[in-house]
C-alpha cells in the first residue's frame, strides 16, 4: 500500500464509527458445524471448540486431499479399481484436546468465548471457584503456526492431559520431551505431518501413555505446526520430501520469539489486511448488543419471519460484511491452494461435495468480494492454481476441443491435482476468465494482464470461436449448453451465450490495450456481432433458454444463471438497457424467496442482483433473508450444511448496495436501503484503481473522497448527476453533494 493510499485509508478510518466486530458466546461449543469458531493463516484451518472441561482445537491442513489428476473424470472420493484414479477429497487432519482436571467441587462460572475479527484472536474466560482463566489462540500467518495461551489467576493451578489425535488410519503418534507428532501417509502418497509443543511456565510436564499431563504452575503456551508435502508443480507429481522436519524448525523459532512476539506479529500481518475496510450501517439496540451472538440470529431469525421484514440489527448486518472479509483472509493466501467450498475448514474426511471446488458459482462467488472489498492479493492462489493446471485442464478436455484450438474446459468440480470430476461444465473456464480480467480492471495491472490473465483469456477465447455453432440466420450460439442444475442441455441457453459475451469483451479489449493478436481481435469483434442475445418472453421475462419453459421459468430454482449479464456481467444494465433490466428484475421475483431459493450463496447472488437491478429494499430483504433461513448460530452460513461461499458472497452484495463500478461509471449509494439512512464505508475499490470512502445521512450522501492509485478520469455518479473528475496517481478527492 502506497502512503498516500495509507494517509488515505487513515482519515477515512478516523471518521468511521467502530461497532464491535466480536463474535461472542456465553454458552461451550458442542456442535462443530453450528458452534465452533474459524481461525486460520491461509494454509492451516482450526476450530475452537471452547469448553471449561475440555477444550477441543481441531485442525485442517489446505492440501491435505486425497485424489489425483483422476483421468477418468468420476466424481468419486476413492478409487474403485487400481491405476484407475480418483477425484479425492478434503480431509481433517487432527484434533487437540485439552482436559481439565480441576476440584472436584469447582463451580465454573461467568463463561464466554469470542472470536475478535479485527485482531482475529479467540478467547475464552471463566472463573473457577474463585480463580479466573484465560484463554487466548491465533493462527499466524507470518510464522505459520497456531499459538494458544493457558493462563489461570488465583489459588488455581493449571491441571490437565493434552491429547493429540489424528483423523486416518495407520498414523503414527510420537511423544517427544514436550512435544505430540503425528504423521501418516494418504492413500495417494502425499505424507502429512503435524507437531504440538507444550511449553509450561512455572508447570510440570509428564508423560501419562499417549498424553502429555500439564501440573502446577499459572500459565503454558501451546503451538502447533502441520503441513504436507504437497507442491503445485505438476512436473514433480505435486509433492516434495518429507515435512516434518521443517515444522520442529518453525517451532523451535516460534518459540524462541515468545507469546507477545507471535502476537505482535500476528496482529500487525492480519490488521494490515483486515483494517483496510470499516463498514457503519447504523446502530443496534444496547438491549440486543448485549445478547450473545447465538441469541441476536435468533432473534433475527424470529422477527425475519414478518413480510415486509422490519429493520432489526444493522449492526449484526455490518459484522457478517466483515466476517466474509476475515473468512477469505483465513482460507486464502499467496502460496496456498485457494479457498474451497469450506474455506480450508473441515472436520470430515468425506464431507460435502467433498469439499472442492465447484466451478458454476461456488469457486466464483468466493472470490467476489476480493476485488471490492479491497483484498485483492488473496486472488493470487486461485490465479496459480488455474494457470499451473491449464496444460492438464488442456489435455484432459482435448476430446471436447476436436478442432485443437489449444482452448480447454473443465469439468464441474476441480480437484489440487489438476483433475476435475463430474459432468463437463464446458463454460468453467469462460466464467474463471472473468476473475483474470476483473483482477485487471480494479487495478490496472498491466504487467498481470500481459503475464498471467492474457493466456487464459486468448487460449478460451479461441476455444470459443472454434466451438459456437451457426444457425441459419447467421446467428452464434453455443451448442450443448446447461442453465446450471436447471433443465434441459441444449443450444443457446441464456447463461452460456452470456458467458461467451462477456469472455469475447473483455478478451478483445485486453488485446487492444496490450496490441495483440490483429486477426484475433478481428474474429472477436465479429463473432461477438453475431452472439444470439438475451430475450425477453411472453410474461416479460428474461428467457432462460431459447424457447420458453413455462414450468421451470416459473420455478423457485435456486441458481439464476440466467441473470449472469447483470451480476457478476455488466451487459444488462438498468440505465444502458432498460427493458432487459425489467426483464431480468420479473424473472428474479419470479424465484422468489421459499423452497429451493432458500440457499446460503443463493440470498448472496441474490443480494448483488437485487443491488444491481437498484432496488435497495429486495437486496436487503435477501440480506434479512440469509440471516433468517440460512445462517448458524456461529455466522456461518448454510446451504445446508455449511458452504463458505454464502459468507464471502454476502460481503460482496452488501459492497454492491453501497458502490458499483461495472458500468464504465463510479456509482456512489446505488441501492442504499430504507433500513441503513444513516451509516458510512471506508476503503472500498472501483474498478479503475479507486479506493472509495462515504458518509450518509437520512438516506442521502453527505460527503465523498476517492483516492486514484493509478491516476486517471472518472465518472462518478450519484442519483441522476454524473460529474467528470480528473486525477493524478496518488491524489484524493474530497466532495459534498
């Protein structure tokens, strides 16, 4: 971040009200799905399972999948014949306990257990009898580790057994002076490792068979590193030596730093990221604020239930933008696997869709909110695994590319290894394309245009010429084509000759900014010409395939895809299109919001649809909708069961009800609700490198400042009145209405 971008981020910041950005209990997690909290450094996912008794702390390692380049394209966790491959599966690594071995007659009082977004620590406290403990936990990113503090006041010592336990059989479980190892070794080679210390202060450690029994003393320090031996580089078979003796090293230096180093550090790498947005909808009830956080979704599911909705909690509205944004900063760093349909947490070995990723909303939707919300670096490991496996991508769809383009699809669901599964969803990589471009249009990163976006987008783009079909009119429409999960497959679905739009758009005009490709460039132009277009049917809705089906139109479907142009799309829009934005606004309430509309990611495409249509109180009827019907009590949303991708999804609808960029304008409040009059936003982007702050009252904006890190023209708009602004690289703006 540059300093002007610093000053910039630091003024806005002091003007903005802080509302708590605390996740806190007041009950024991019990329940996993419903009750654990998320800490995690990119690679390393842990849950906090507090409890006075005993104290769970489960762990996931991002690479830890089994599977392979499954040749065979089945969607299958496990082979089913030798050499014949598999798709694999997210796997748990282990779980930590902690027992407690206090009085017999100890009453344990005053419990709590929050999970702090801003620094993201976890805490836990309680008094036992008449000594309070302490508990504190982080996952560290620049030191990669997880580090968790005992601590007691007091006449009570710390007394308890530390167990280790792993997930797979055939492990081998070590105890070394003040250390639990674990390794083992997957069905498909790749080897794990996971090393627990226990560093007492004041205390005694022993041995008691397969624990560690802690005795005396008031406080101890606990850290764990794991990893694999998994490497994204197809060329060494995705897997290097052994890895555990690194993480003896990566204690051994975490150790000699000390706890208020590992926080220190901890805090200052994950504020640097998290700090960069602050979100003020408004102001919640003191009454509700004092409820836990269990007890106000409750409550928000109760009085949800009422249509129209009332206004209930902006407050708990602004904590789920921001848990979206901690979420991704947990599950997706540079150099890991990018963020899967659980993040990287995951306590099952065959859990859900196994955990992958899922390439006709899900993978996409996790990543929306990077760009807005101002974590643009986080896209880097969904960019790296993309681009490392397109020669695999490449080969493996070389039967759905008889003309040898040198394009590639994938099928629906990717695996780490390069290998995809289930049915080919030969408009994945048309869709991925998208994020290559958007990374480009919010940053105006030439060199990531020309090196990494610009061979995907060339090498699909070709594909596609060579695949669209020509009727007899002349027309362009892509052959064999599906409305995701919806209806038959057939030529011309609206969803596919959406994709295709805006893959050739965004293609041609990536090889006019950078001169390449004449010939390309004339083909796309032409072809884009001829693309059949959206069409509007005999109720006013936007057609879903090229012939109406009344039944399935009129369905409550939960996907939309149908609706691509106006969101993540930029082709239908109210102000440029107007008729196939009324279109698109019929067909949206057409799906309504009962039955199989009721899904986490859903109310979250929903949201941004809603907002890009500009209408503020059905995006936020959507955002009341999640919160009501799909939400745990830990804020993780469910679809059921639980999927990330309505979190980070929702985090990027709400950005979409406060600023939009796609369409060649800055729209500052474009779908601001009834339920947020008053309220200000820091530290948004708009594509054209712009980071945004706003400030409004009784509905209207008060204040504006936009900051160029690139130095050019914007359009900005508010309501009806558009102004041209000029700016130099560096340079704030600041402007009232």
């Amino acid at each position: 971040m540059t300093s002007s971008a610093l000053a910039f981020l630091l003024l806005s910041l002091a003007a903005t009200a802080a509302p708590s950005l605390d996740l806190r209990f007041d009950t024991p997690a019990k329940d996993w799905e419903k009750h654990g909290l998320p800490l995690g450094n990119g690679s390393l996912g842990v849950i906090m399972m507090a409890d006075p008794h005993v104290d769970t702390v489960q762990f996931t390692v991002d690479s830890l999948w089994t599977g392979d380049g499954n040749p065979s394209g089945a969607y299958e966790s496990e082979e089913k014949e030798p050499g014949q491959g598999c798709f694999g599966s997210f796997q748990s690594l282990a779980e930590l306990r902690f027992t407690s071995l206090p009085a017999s007659n100890t009453e344990i009082t005053d419990f709590h257990r929050t999970l702090h977004l801003s620094r993201a620590v976890h805490q836990s406290t309680w008094k036992a009898g008449a000594s309070a403990i302490t508990r504190e936990a982080f996952a560290s990113h620049p030191d990669q580790v997880f580090a968790w503090r005992l601590t007691t006041s007091g006449s009570q010592e710390l007394d308890g057994t530390f167990q280790l336990q792993g997930q797979h059989p055939d492990e081998t479980l070590k105890i070394d002076g003040t250390d639990l190892s674990l390794t083992g070794t997957l069905p498909n080679h790749l080897r794990y490792a996971a090393r627990v210390r226990v560093i007492p202060r004041g205390g005694k450690l022993t041995v008691q068979g397969d624990e560690l029994r802690l005795t005396g003393g008031q406080e101890a320090w606990v850290i764990v590193a794991a990893d694999t031996n998994y490497i994204m580089d197809p060329g060494a078979g995705w897997m290097t030596g052994d890895p555990a003796p690194s993480l003896i090293e990566r204690l051994d230096e975490a150790e000699k730093r000390g706890w208020q180093d590992l926080l220190a550090r901890h805090e200052k790498d994950h504020r640097q990221l998290f700090g960069r947005v602050s979100l003020d909808l408004g102001s919640t009830s003191p009454e509700i604020l004092a409820l836990p956080l269990d007890q106000r979704i409750q409550r928000y599911r109760d009085e949800a239930q009422e249509l129209p909705r009332p206004c209930l909690d902006p407050e708990l509205e602004a904590l789920l933008f921001h848990y979206g944004r901690y979420l991704l900063i947990g599950s997706s760093r540079p150099g890991t696997l990018p963020a899967n349909l659980q993040g990287i947490w995951n306590h099952q070995n065959r859990p859900a869709w196994f955990s992958d990723y899922h390439t006709n909303i899900n993978l996409q939707m996790n990543y929306w909110l990077a760009e807005t919300a101002n974590l643009p670096e986080l896209t880097e490991p969904l960019f790296h695994l993309l681009t490392t496996c397109a020669p695999l991508y490449r080969k493996a769809s070389a039967s759905q590319d008889p003309q040898n383009t040198g394009g590639f699809v994938t099928r629906m669901s990717l695996n780490p290894f390069g290998g995809s599964g289930w049915n080919w969803n030969i408009e994945s990589t048309a869709w991925l394309a998208q994020h290559f471009w958007e990374h480009f249009a919010f940053s105006h990163d030439t060199a990531f245009l020309a090196e990494t976006a610009w061979p995907w987008l060339h090498d699909v783009s070709k594909f596609w010429l060579a695949r669209l079909k020509t009727l007899p009119d002349g027309t362009l429409v892509v052959p064999q084509a599906w409305s995701h999960e919806h209806g038959p497959v057939e030529d011309g679905t609206a969803h596919a000759q959406q994709l295709i739009d805006d893959l050739f758009s965004h293609t041609l005009a990536a090889a006019r900014l950078l001169d390449r490709d004449p010939e390309l460039q004339q083909r796309l132009a032409s072809a884009r010409e001829k693309l059949a277009g959206p069409q509007i049917g005999s109720w006013g809705q936007l057609m879903e395939w090229r012939d109406e089906k009344p039944d399935l139109e009129k369905s409550h479907h939960r996907h939309t895809s149908h609706l691509f142009a106006v969101h993540p799309g930029n082709r239908i829009n109210r102000r440029s299109t107007p008729d196939l934005a009324k279109a698109a606004e019929i067909s949206l309430t057409q799906r309504g919001e009962v039955g199989d509309s009721r899904r986490s990611w859903t109310w979250a495409w929903r949201t941004a649809l809603w907002a890009r249509l500009g209408n503020p109180d059905r995006a936020h009827g959507c955002i009341a909708g999640l919160l009501a019907h799909n939400t745990l009590d830990n804020l993780w949303t469910t679809h059921p069961p639980f999927q990330i991708d309505g979190n980070l999804g929702i985090t990027a609808g709400i950005a979409e009800m406060l600023l939009q960029s796609h369409a060649d304008e800055i729209e500052l409040l474009p779908a601001l609700p009834s339920c947020w009059p008053d309220g200000e936003v820091s530290g948004l982007r708009a594509r054209g490198g712009f980071l945004v702050h706003l400030r409004w009252q009784a509905g209207q904006l008060a204040e504006a400042t936009l900051q160029s890190t690139t130095g050019t023209t914007a359009r900005v708009r508010l309501g009806d009145t558009v102004r041209t602004m000029e700016f130099q690289p560096g340079q704030s703006q600041h402007f009232t209405p």
